[in-house]
C-alpha cells in the first residue's frame, strides 16, 4: 500500500483447524465507526455458527 494511504476497507479471515472453510469478512470504510472493530466483533460473533458445522454428507 503506498505511503500515507489508508485501506479501503477492514478485512478479517479465520479458517477451519483442517482449512476446509473460510470464513472472511471485509467491511468498507466510512462511516464514523472503528470499522476494523466491526469486522473483529462480526468475525467473533459468526465464527462458531460458520465454521464449526458438520460436514456437509
């Protein structure tokens, strides 16, 4: 990223111990909100009901 640029948005990943899911969440910058929090908290909240399914059979 070039010097003195901010990134566009917030982005976030985490995947499976086996890594046969991702899970990424990316929220674009804004609004007056710590959009790198969001994303954090968004990440925290969805990660158990994500990633931690059963296999599809």
């Amino acid at each position: 990223m070039p010097e003195g640029k901010k990134p566009a948005f917030a982005y976030v990943y985490g995947w499976t111990p086996g890594h046969e899911r991702l899970l990424s969440i990316r929220i674009l910058l804004g609004a007056p909100r710590d959009s790198e929090a969001d994303a954090i908290e968004l990440f925290r909240y969805l990660k158990p009901i994500m990633l931690n399914q059963e296999k599809p059979r």
